[in-house]
C-alpha cells in the first residue's frame, strides 16, 4: 500500500488521495506549519511526498534562496557612503584638523567661508545636512567646510563651540562675521546670513586670527623686504 507523510509527525492513507486533492495541495501557495517540537530542525518547511507513480511530490521553496537575498541587500547598503561623508561638489570640503581648517581659511582669500560644525551622532545635523548640500550646490562661490566635532574636540573648544550644529562665518581679512547655533526648522537664519555677507568687497590686509588659533602663520608669504 502506498502512503503519503505530510510532515514527519502525520501519514495519510493514498486510497483517500484524490487527483483533485493532490491538485489542490500542489497549488497552495504556503502550508500549515507543523505543531511544534514535531520537528527537530524549526527552520525545515513542512514536505509532502506521494508515493503512488504519476503523482508529483510537493516541495516547497528553499529558504537558502531568501537567505541569499538577504546577504545581498545587506551588502549593497553598506557600500552606500554615511551621510556626513556625502559632499555637494568641490566647494564642499571635510576638514580633519586645525592645520587644515587654518589653510583653507587663509587660500579662500575674499570668498566667503561657512563652516559647519557637526556630530556624527547628531540628529539634527544630519536632518539638516542635505539642505544645507543643496545650498552648496547653489551657491558655488561660496566655501563650505565641514568640521567633525569628534575629530577635533581642541580645536572646537578654542572656537566656544559648545551646540550642535553650529556654524561660523568667515571672509578674508574681516575675519569671522558671524556664528551661531540652526537646526533645519530655523534654516532660514543660514540664508538671511548668505544673503548680509556674501556680497561684493575688496579685502585689505592679511587674513585675521581666529580665535585663539593663530591664522596668520597660514597666509601666503610675502616677499621680503629690500635689505
């Protein structure tokens, strides 16, 4: 006598297997799964098999496959670079030190210089991150510098940045014009500060210091001199 086992805990009779049943268990997209402790291993999907010639066995799809699946869509999210490491264009630059945060004020000349300081681990920077990108990009005149908080404790503390996020103002020997704490809902502070500095002008003299940081070792040299 043929027999067909649904799972390893039932068996059925094949004299009560029907072509119309067979058919209707073939066509179930998912089955009942098995009570538990009726199977050792619980990530097994339940298996019918059918004995009886000319009746195919129903097996259902690997789990391996959604594994695989998985595996992928982890990998292809890692690749994706972290929001603070995403930059709007060329006029966007990270900065890692003083000594890169002091050249790069002193080679901006007249172009007016924000800075943005942030925390990697900040919510409200990373909310206003990509608008403040899609300032960059509308404005390439104007240097944006991104200064991780983390990376560079001493330096901020110099700056009394003690909120995040903060940003600071910079233009050529007028030294710092303006700072001050925004977060995305009070943006419009950011382009009203746009707006007042990023004008016109004609700068005299070598860039001013900042803060208790010394900028004027920074400047380009001038020649020296006749003895």
């Amino acid at each position: 006598m043929a027999d067909a086992i649904w799972s390893p805990s039932f068996r059925f009779s094949s004299s009560l297997l029907t072509t119309a049943s067979v058919s209707a268990l073939n066509s179930s997209s998912q089955p009942s799964i098995s009570p538990a402790g009726s199977c050792s291993d619980k990530r097994a999907s339940p298996v019918l098999f059918v004995s009886s010639a000319g009746v195919s066995a129903f097996v259902p799809a690997p789990r391996k496959q959604f594994n695989s699946l998985k595996v992928h869509a982890t990998i292809a999210e890692t690749d994706q670079p972290k929001w603070w490491e995403r930059n709007a264009g060329p006029n966007m630059v990270d900065i890692h030190s003083t000594p890169e945060f002091l050249s790069a004020l002193s080679e901006a000349g007249d172009r007016l210089v924000i800075v943005e300081f942030y925390g990697t681990w900040c919510a409200s920077c990373r909310a206003l991150f990509p608008k403040l990108c899609k300032t960059a990009e509308e404005h390439p005149e104007i240097l944006f510098l991104k200064v991780n908080f983390d990376e560079n404790k001493p330096m901020c503390k110099s700056l009394n940045v003690k909120v995040l996020p903060f940003f600071h103002f910079y233009r050529g020997s007028e030294g710092q014009l303006e700072s001050f704490s925004c977060s995305l809902v009070k943006f419009q502070k950011i382009k009203d500060a746009i707006a007042k500095h990023n004008t016109e002008r004609c700068s005299i003299g070598p860039p001013k210091g900042v803060g208790e940081l010394n900028l004027n070792s920074f400047a380009a040299p001038k020649d020296s001199p006749p003895s």
